[in-house]
C-alpha cells in the first residue's frame, strides 16, 4: 500500500532509533547467542551463526564481543545456565497481534515481565497459539539493486540490477515471491522463501556477487491492521519498545501497520 509501512518497515524505522539509543549492540548480541546455541560455535557448519556474524561486523561490534557472544551461546563462557528459546504471544492496543521470541534461562521470570510490559501499555499476554495462526514463518534474503564495486586504481562502478535479472536469480534460488522496497539507504528487493530454503537462496544471490543487506528468518502477518489513530500508534510503538527492552526478548513482531505520515509524527 504506497504511503503506508508494514511492520517490516516500521522496524527499519524503529532501528534508526535503537541505534541511537545504543540498543543495536545488544539485539546483535543476542542473535549471535542464539545461533551459537542452536546451531553450535563453528560458523563453517552453521548458516545461522555466519549470518548473525555478518551482521555483527556490519554494525561495528569489535570481534571479541562477537566471539564472547558465541562462547556464551556455545556454553563455553561465563555461566553454563541453560538457555531455552521460547515464543511468546498476546495483543496490543486494537487487538494488533504480536509474536515475541525469547532466550532465557528463567521461565517464570520473562513470562512475568513480558505481562507487566503488556498490562502497562494497553496490551495483554496471551495463551499459546492465540494469534500464532496469523503468522508464517518465512526466509528473507534483501539485494541492494544499486551495486558499487571498487576496482584497484579505479573509480568504483555502480551498476543498477534490472528486475528482470533478479527475478531470475530468485527463482534459481527457490523464492516464491519478492517486493521491491525503498529505504533510506537505497531501494532493495526482498525474496521470500521458505524457511528450510534461506541458506539456498543466500548463496545463490552471494554467487552472483550481488550486495546482500539482510538474511533472517521473518514472521510474515497473513493479514494487517491499519492504525490510524496517533494515540494508538503511539501506544503500541511504546509497546514494542517497552518488550524489546527486556533483556531476554529476542524479536517483536506485530500485524499493524499505519500511515508513513503517522510513522514519522510518532517517531518524531
């Protein structure tokens, strides 16, 4: 919907100003945590882990915090407490849906938190499976279309990637659909796939040394809800402040989406 932002692009937004507040760090922290406890502290084998790590110097973080993060994950630092994923779900103001997914070693503890965040914003924790039905799960790969290759004593080379050559690579790479998104940075194009075929797709796009921006693996709404009262919009993006705070969440998602006009008054 041209003018609107899906939840997607709201965090895009949100990040910009995470980042300010020196959250970035963290979240990229925790996403390396995870993967190194899933998948083990050997990136060679771990797609996961490789990905996060990526990111993780994307964003600057020095490589001893990278590798402390994969030793806490892995077990192999600090405390040996158990650390268990868990997805949480409940609603919002309006009755937005919302997926949370977090890493703890403590239950009764996140659960506590995650229902003091929600009851003091307007919202509610819910049982398991109340709104994960509206939900899909589903492997994102994001291609810068501008790409600029720097050749040795040589002015860098931008090129532009036509739809017609990426549409093609995606389908080698098993996409079942894309979009093309602008952002701040530059316009994208984000391939969905199935979660059990993102490591396919990644590196068919990275064969072709096209610039990847993101892999994740993302909840996908199956449908919206439009938010167009600022005092609702401002009640659920403090919502989603408020839960990702908590130091054992790992991601937020939610199923509304409002106005960029709105987007930039309440961020304002």
């Amino acid at each position: 919907m041209a003018g609107h932002s899906k939840w997607a692009n709201i965090k895009r937004q949100k990040a910009r100003v995470d980042a300010v507040k020196g959250k970035v760090f963290t979240k990229i922290s925790r996403e390396l945590i995870v993967a190194a406890r899933t998948g083990g502290g050997d990136p060679t084998g771990n797609f996961q882990l490789r990905t996060a790590i990526d990111k993780a110097k994307a964003a600057g973080i020095p490589n001893d915090n990278i590798d402390r993060a994969i030793a806490k994950g892995a077990g192999t630092w600090g405390s040996q407490d158990t650390l268990e994923a868990i997805r949480y779900e409940g609603y919002g103001p309006g009755g937005v849906a919302i997926l949370i997914e977090a890493l703890t070693d403590n239950r009764n503890r996140t659960a506590a938190d995650l229902r003091a965040a929600f009851s003091k914003n307007g919202g509610n924790l819910g049982e398991t499976g109340c709104v994960g039905w509206m939900f899909d799960q589903k492997g994102v790969v994001a291609v810068a279309l501008t790409q600029v290759k720097a050749g040795k004593g040589r002015k860098a080379e931008v090129t532009e990637i036509s739809e017609e050559e990426l549409l093609d690579v995606f389908l080698v790479g098993g996409a079942e659909t894309y979009e093309i998104v602008d952002t701040e940075e530059g316009a994208i194009a984000e391939a969905f796939t199935e979660a059990s075929q993102l490591e396919l797709l990644n590196q068919t796009v990275r064969d072709r040394n096209y610039t990847i921006t993101q892999t994740e693996l993302r909840w996908i709404p199956n449908n919206t809800l439009e938010v167009t009262d600022p005092d609702q919009a401002r009640s659920l993006l403090k919502l989603m402040d408020a839960l990702e705070d908590l130091d054992d969440v790992q991601t937020v998602t939610a199923n509304f989406e409002m106005a960029d006009e709105l987007m930039a008054l309440t961020l304002a």
